[in-house]
C-alpha cells in the first residue's frame, strides 16, 4: 500500500459498518409531553384538561378538535378515544411561586405547576396524577403519604350497590379517601390518573376506560328500558293479571279509549243538533222566503226563483 507519501489506511477506512439507529433525546420527549400540548404541539395554558389516558391538552385545542376532528393532522391518533367534554377533566393546578433561577448554565426547565403537598415541581422528573372526581393534580409520593396519614371516610351503602350492578371492581380496602385539597371524596383504586403514563401503565388505564365505558353503556341501557316501561326478563309473574284492578291510593285511573264506536255516537250527535237548528230556522222563516222554497212532497214548477210572480211583456 506505499508509495503514496506514507499513508497507512485503517480498518474504519477499508471496511464500512452499520450505522447505529438514531434514538430520539429522552429530554426533548419528556419536555414536550410536559410543558406541550399533546394536540395543539403548542404551550400549555390554562384551562388544561386531561383524559383517561393522562394526556395534557389546552381545553381550547380540544374544543376545536371537537368541533372539527380534522383540523389537526394527528389528531385522532393522539384523541381518537375523546367522544365529548364529557370524557376529559379540567385539571386545578397550583401554579409555580418560586423565583427563577438566574443561572445561565441551568439545564433543568422550571415548571409551571408544582404538587400542593410537597411542592414538587410539575417537570416529568417526578410521576404525577390527578383525581377524576375533583381534578385536583398532586405528586404521586405526596398524595400516597397524605393518603396514608388520613383515616379515610367509609364508602357508603348505595356506591357498593351500585358498583356491584354495574359490574365495577370495587376498592381493594372498601373505602373512600378524601382530597387534601378540596376535601372531595374518592377511591384510590378508581379515580386516580397517572399524568403522562409510561408505556406499561398507559396499556392498563386503557383497559381500564374501555372497561367503565362498556359498564357505562350497560348501565344507560338498563334505564331506557325502565323509563320505557319494558320488564326485566324473568319478571312476568310480578305483573298482576290483567282482570284483576287495583283501587288503591296511589294507583292512577286508566286513560279512556277512543275507539269507532265512540266517534260514532258523537257524529251522530253532531248531526242531531244541526237538523234541530235547520229545523228552527225553518220555522222562523217568512212566508216570502218560504215561497222560494220547493216543498218535499209538492209538485215541482216550471218557473225558477228568477221568473217567479212575473209577467211576460211580449205574452
């Protein structure tokens, strides 16, 4: 290989490798989930919402995705599962106070939003969730020890009566914790979403939505029916058997029915009274009236009511 003014080539200039796969920056990934809107790709402002599956949108893209699903380019990959406002929940965050730092070589974005109990600030570094029932957004650590520390509240009879009908996992310890910020109640096991899940949990609080939702639906079902009036199956021994009526107090009178024979009778009625009143006009009426008129029973005439008691000039 000499000759060529004592370059030696090595083994990188000879033989070509693969490249390795570009791998996107983990910072950027988390600073955009956030302090972005996962719709918009623009700031997030207040009022922000989230979604089952803790996503973070400016209510005002979300307003605008609803009323035109197609405005943003991505949008139902990112919300296709958002029906309606119904779905998201405005989040009540407590805003950031501290000072900012003057550092120039500070690589660590301040965030926006810290967590009421600890003072954490709202940046990806720390997990976050908020209560679906109030909205209220906390660290995850500092709600688990307040939670801890609280004695909770016991869940009342009728949510147990209910979560049993509609088929709902009920709460693994059967009681209901209170926000430490709004003082609403709430189950631990239900109503708390993670904000920006990993890939692991995001797969559960999936299946976890289309759960509620399917009971959800059951549950609307089942009071159409009853608004309709339509019985249960398995439930025609309870109606009482159509002979026998119930004179109590509470009972309403059955509606009458309009059938053929009562619209007969009423027409005849009708036509009843209009003979009577031709009969009395007749009465009433003048002798010169009454000549206009042929009687039923009389012999028709030749002269008309134009002619009548006339002379003819040219007879």
């Amino acid at each position: 290989m000499g000759n060529d003014g004592g370059s030696i080539p090595d083994r990188r200039d000879l033989v070509r490798s693969k490249r390795k796969a570009e791998q996107a920056d983990k910072a950027n990934q988390t600073r955009a989930r956030w302090f972005f809107c996962a719709l918009s790709k623009r700031p997030l402002q207040e009022p922000i919402v989230s979604c089952d599956l803790g996503r973070l949108y400016n209510k005002d893209a979300m307003i605008e995705f609803l009323l035109d699903r197609s405005a943003f380019g991505d949008g139902e990959e990112i919300c296709g599962h958002i029906r309606s406002l119904k779905d998201v929940k405005t989040l009540s965050l407590t805003p950031n106070t501290a000072p900012k730092s003057d550092s120039p070589n500070s690589t660590v974005d301040r965030g926006m939003f810290v967590c009421p109990l600890n003072f954490k600030e709202m940046t990806g570094v720390v997990p976050f969730v908020y209560l679906s029932t109030c909205g209220c957004v906390f660290s995850q650590a500092g709600l688990k020890a307040v939670s801890s520390s609280t004695p909770p509240s016991e869940k009342g009879k009728d949510k147990d009566k209910a979560a049993g009908s509609d088929g709902d996992v009920p709460s693994s310890d059967g009681q209901l914790d209170i926000c430490p910020q709004c003082a609403t109640k709430y189950d631990r096991t239900e109503d708390v979403r993670t904000l920006n899940p990993g890939a692991e949990e995001e797969e559960r609080m999936q299946s976890l939505m289309e759960r509620r939702r399917a009971a959800a639906s059951v549950k609307g079902k089942g009071k159409k029916r009853k608004a309709a009036g339509v019985a249960p199956e398995g439930a025609e021994g309870e109606q009482p058997p159509p002979g026998k009526k119930r004179n109590g107090p509470g009972t309403a009178s059955p509606a009458p029915l309009i059938g053929p024979t009562i619209m007969a009778g009423a027409s005849r009625a009708v036509a009843s009274s209009l003979a009577m009143e031709e009969a009395k006009r007749k009465a009433h009426m003048s002798d010169a009236v009454k000549s206009l008129y042929r009687p039923k029973d009389g012999k028709p005439r030749k002269e008309t009511f134009m002619t009548m008691n006339t002379f003819t000039r040219y007879a």
